[in-house]
C-alpha cells in the first residue's frame, strides 16, 4: 500500500481540526427589532449586539434589523419569522408575539397591576412560577426566551378631550395594536378602537382622522413627540407590555456551550438595564411626565378610585380571556400581585 504523503496527512488534520472546532457559524446573525435605534428598546439591541460580537471575539456577529425590516410591517408575524430560523434573535414585544403564544395576553389583562404596585407586582410574576411556566410554553414552540425586558405601562393620549372616566372616550378613534385583547378592551369602553401600523398612526393623527393612542412614555410618546399631535394623556397603567429578548432555537441548538453561556449572561446583563433606562421617571415617580407638560400636554394622572372606575367598565374582557389564557396560569398570576407588598 501507498503511504500518505506528509500533505495528504497535514490537509486531513487541519479539515478535521477545522469541523470540530466551536464557534464556526454563519457570518451574520440577524436580530429583529419592531422600533427604530433610538430610545431603550432600540438602544438594548445595538448594545446586545456589540457586546456580544465582542465577547465572542468576532464568532458570533448580531446584526440588528430595525423598524421592522424583517418582517415588513406585520409585526404580530416576528415569533414565526424566530421559530422558522428567519431571524436569529429578536426583542420582541408580548403584545406582538401573543398571537402564537396566546399566554403572553396575561399582561395584556386590563387594570391586572394595581398602581401603587405595579412594577413590585411585574417583577414578581415575572421572577416567580409563572415567569418560567411562560418561557417553558415559548421554548417548546421554538423560541428560546432568554431575558425579560420591558416597553412599558401604556397610557392614552388623545387629540380632543381630557379622559378621567370611561364615559369621556365614548366614540373616540383609537388606534390599538393589532391584538383581540386591544379591541376588546376600547370596545367596552365606547371607544372606537382601529388597528393600523404604526407609521399609518402617525400620519392619520396629523391629518386629524385617529383621535388617539395607547403606548408606553418612555419608549413611545416621548421620543416620537407625540405632543405635536395628541394635546391629552391618561395616565391610568391599563395594561403593561414587556420584552423578551428571545432566540431561534434553531441557531440557539448550533452554539457551542460557552457561546450559549456568553448569550445569555450577556441577554441577562443587557435587558436589566434597558428595563432601567424604560422605566427612568416612572417609577417611584413621576418626572418624565414633566417633558410632556413641557411641551404642552395636559397630563391626567387618575386617582385609584378613577382607575376603579375603569377596571369595573372592563370587567367582562377580563373574565372572557381569563379563560382564553388559561384559568390556572391567570389566578397563579393573581395570587402574586396580591402576595406583593
């Protein structure tokens, strides 16, 4: 028999070395983010990415696409483009991804965090039973959650006429995202709730068509100056809209161990903060409202009794996707936002 020449032998070592080392993935990694660069939400996804890239030196390059650019306007599609491998990470909205997870509509449950608790209260469902209990439901259709981050307590503001009662949003168009539980909620209320995206939104409120919106401060109405539009806001903490930064199983499945390690502490380290930076001013206070006062929106901050007022108006949504969500998974949810102090 022929032996190998010493190339044939060198060649061999170095394609067997070359398939079995770790990290050699695909050139880019693409991350699906629903806002634009600016504010927490955007900012976390640029700062995910470079820390990422960087403490992986260079294997594992995230390249955020904003504004909805992967999934071009239909933004309740970013939890399939996740599981089909589409996208390779996304921060994703509950709101957005509850159409294919429908527990995630459990935040989306009208007047669920009282007030004077609210973020206590979201903290602990998201630390507690339920929290994992959630992240298991994503995981198993495809996704691997890895951090929970957060948009905010959205709030209404309108164009024509200060809201404190359920009463005062009789006949007003109201833009919702496209979600059941939205149009619900506004429909019980006597409003006319339309679902549109958002870059429609702003047009169909400078032209006087949408009355108002629902969003959070932080993330929404203050960086997309809303004043120059919408004269009041109702801050009420209706409903809350967290973020998962979440993962492709598929792409998640070809990390090696270190890089899945490196992946999450950073997701962990990363969505602390932005969740910092989205509730700057809300928590504890009330300081952000001042830039809206500033630039001439009349700010309603409703007293308990008002949101009462509010609570019992939306009663029977609530009860209704109760049982869409799950009975057990809502009252373990329940049980922690009383047990909060």
């Amino acid at each position: 028999m022929r032996r190998p020449s010493a190339l044939a032998i060198a060649l061999l070592v170095v394609g067997l070395l070359a398939a079995s080392a770790p990290g050699q993935y695909k050139p880019e990694f693409k991350m699906s983010v629903v806002v634009g660069p600016a504010g927490p939400w955007g900012e976390a996804a640029t700062r995910f990415s470079e820390l990422v890239r960087e403490r992986t030196q260079g294997r594992i390059n995230v390249k955020p696409y904003f504004a909805g650019q992967l999934f071009a306007g239909r933004q309740t599609t970013e939890f399939l483009l996740l599981v089909q491998g589409v996208a390779d990470f996304a921060i994703g909205s509950t709101i957005n991804w509850s159409p294919q997870v429908k527990e995630l509509n459990l935040f989306s449950l009208p007047f669920l965090f009282p007030g004077d608790k609210a973020y206590r209260a979201l903290d602990a469902v998201q630390q507690s039973e339920v929290g994992k209990r959630l992240f298991q439901i994503i995981e198993s259709k495809g996704v691997v959650p890895l951090a929970w981050g957060e948009n905010g307590f959205r709030q209404l503001t309108n164009s024509v006429r200060p809201v404190r009662r359920p009463a005062d949003l009789q006949n007003l168009k109201i833009r919702v995202v496209g979600s059941p539980i939205f149009i619900d909620i506004f429909r019980f209320l006597g409003a006319n709730p339309v679902s549109m995206n958002w870059a429609e939104a702003q047009t169909a409120f400078a032209q006087g068509t949408v009355d108002g919106q629902e969003n959070p401060v932080n993330s929404v109405i203050i960086p997309f100056k809303l004043w120059t539009t919408q004269k009041y806001i109702t801050v009420w903490n209706y409903v809350v809209d967290p973020l998962i930064l979440g993962m492709s199983k598929q792409s998640w499945d070809a990390l090696s161990a270190q890089d899945k390690d490196i992946v999450r502490r950073t997701a962990l380290e990363v969505m602390a903060r932005q969740k910092r930076e989205a509730r700057a001013g809300l928590e504890g206070s009330l300081e952000a409202l001042e830039t809206l006062r500033k630039n001439g929106m009349e700010v309603i901050v409703l007293t308990p009794e008002e949101v009462e007022a509010f609570r019992q108006a939306t009663l029977p949504v609530y009860r209704k996707w109760k049982q869409e969500i799950g009975r057990t998974l809502v009252e373990a949810a329940e049980k922690v936002v009383q047990n909060t102090r």
